[in-house]
C-alpha cells in the first residue's frame, strides 16, 4: 500500500470522487455530484493505493494557516474495512501535514465513527449537531504532541508512504 497526494481534475481524483459517493453518500441518500466541488481544487486530496494502483481509501484536508487543518470526506473501500487501512491513511497525511508546518486538526465526525478517531489521539469537543442529515461531533487533535500507548505509533513500519 502506498499513500500519494491525488491532483484535482486527475483520474484518481475521479476515483476519489466515486469512492467519496460511494461510501459516504449513496448509503444516505444523497450525491456526491450535486455538491459544488469547485473549492476542492484548492484542498489537499490524499488517497491509498494498492500495489495494483487501485485507490481504497481517502481523505482530504483544508488548510487554514498558519497552523491549522480540517481533516474531512475521509472514505475506505467497503471491501477493505476494517483492516486499518483508515487508521493508516489518516496517520500518513497527519505526518505529511506536519512536515507541512501544521500542528493542529480538527475534523467533523459521524457520531458512529468517533471511536475511530478517538482511537488515533481525537478529543471530542462541543455538542453533537447535524451535518449531511446526520449526527456529528467536533474533534480535534495536535500534531505537536508525541503518541500515546491509547493512540498508537503514527505509522505502521510495514507499510511504505509516498506523498509524491
């Protein structure tokens, strides 16, 4: 598996873009497609590709600088849940993203994926609200700040990363 940043307008951000629908989208009811995407050009789009050059997970950050980023529209192939080929990816682009200068994410979580997030060092913040007709969380997280044993190494050292 390898992680790369995805170009705006390339193949594999139309891949991304199915992916996206796909996982989070379609299951409620909504699409993808009849969302104004054109701000998307300026975000930074990451995505996991297996050794058959297939994309099997994504994510996409906005930075807001100095310092700061919102992690966002993170999806992973249905086939490949539950794998920790989330958990990696998002550990990847943290380590992309600070090299970057960033120390600070935050992000909107479904409610049902908050384990998931607290899982990689996220604290809940705030009250839940609705965002896409669904219950979400506020979560943030520094970037400055060593793992923990409760989140874990950043990446794990079987798999290669590649941001190029």
């Amino acid at each position: 598996m390898i992680v790369r940043e995805i170009q705006p307008g390339s193949a594999e951000f139309a891949a991304e873009c199915a992916l996206r629908h796909r996982v989070l989208r379609e299951p409620i009811g909504l699409s993808l497609y009849d969302e104004d995407l054109e701000a998307e050009k300026s975000q930074l789009h990451f995505g996991l590709f297996d050794a058959d050059a297939e994309l099997v997970a994504c994510v996409i950050a906005v930075a807001t600088p100095p310092s700061r980023a919102k992690i966002r529209q993170m999806a992973v192939e249905p086939r490949h849940q539950g794998k920790g080929l989330g958990s990696f990816l998002l550990a990847t682009v943290e380590g992309l993203l600070s090299q970057r200068g960033l120390t600070q994410l935050s992000l909107h979580a479904r409610i049902a994926a908050t384990g998931f997030y607290e899982g990689l060092g996220y604290a809940a913040g705030g009250t839940p609200f609705l965002e896409v007709g669904l219950p979400h969380i506020a979560m943030h997280k520094r970037l400055d700040e060593p793992p923990t044993a409760t989140t874990g190494p950043r990446n794990p050292p079987a798999t290669r990363r590649n941001a190029g």
